[in-house]
C-alpha cells in the first residue's frame, strides 16, 4: 500500500493512496491554513472559514479583505462588536459590499439607529 506524503495530502486531489493519521492531520496544514487573529481554514470539500477583526471607521463602517479569496462565493459573515455593557452597539452586514474577496460591516447604536465610529469588530465568514 502507497502512504501519502504531506504533499499529496494537502493537496486533496490525490485518491491512490493512502492517508497515515498523521498525513490527515498535515493534509489540514500548509497552505491550508493561516493561523492568527485574521486567518482561515480550507477543509476537504471545498469548504472555507475566514476570520478576523477590526475597527469600525469614523463612518461607522469596518471593510473587512478575507485573507484569501473564496474560490465561488462568501454565503456568510457574521460580525460581533465588542461595547461596554449597556452601550447597544450592534453590528449589519451592507449586502452590497459583500463579494468573494471582501465584506463591509457597519457598527450602529441599536437605541438610535445611527452609525457608530471606533467599535471594534471580530468577524468570521464561511464560504466555498
């Protein structure tokens, strides 16, 4: 029986040989992954986790870059604003700023509705 190197294994394409526990675990490595406070995951199938944060512009508005592109399309994102207790910051996605590559997130006060500036903002987005 051929044992996959780490190689064949990251790059999923390969259904000749076999997968060692080890090489599945690397299979998941590589340029598979980024880890760090922006990075992503790639997982068999095509699948992809992306996150990150940052901070809302003095528009109340945070443009998020994925740190790789989707290969077909972003079909979520979800943003959780970090506020004092009792402040009501909420955080909405502006569908027309959502592609493949990007996303922009905009922080507002859930009392008056209006944009906030300077709100901190961890995100992740799934995407194929």
């Amino acid at each position: 029986m051929m044992r996959a190197t780490t190689a064949l294994a990251q790059g999923m394409t390969d259904d000749a040989t076999a997968l060692t526990p080890k090489k599945l675990a690397d299979a998941f490595k590589g340029g598979n992954q980024s880890l760090g406070t922006n990075g992503y995951q790639k997982l068999p199938g095509g699948l992809i986790l992306q996150w990150g944060s940052g901070t809302s512009s003095g528009t109340g508005s945070l443009a998020i870059t994925f740190p790789v592109a989707f290969p077909n399309d972003c079909v979520s994102i979800v943003g959780v604003p970090v506020a004092a207790a009792g402040q009501g910051i909420a955080c909405k996605l502006l569908t027309s700023a959502l592609s493949a590559t990007a996303a922009t997130l905009a922080t507002f006060s859930t009392g008056t509705g209006n944009q906030q500036s300077a709100i901190q903002v961890f995100w992740i987005a799934v995407g194929y």
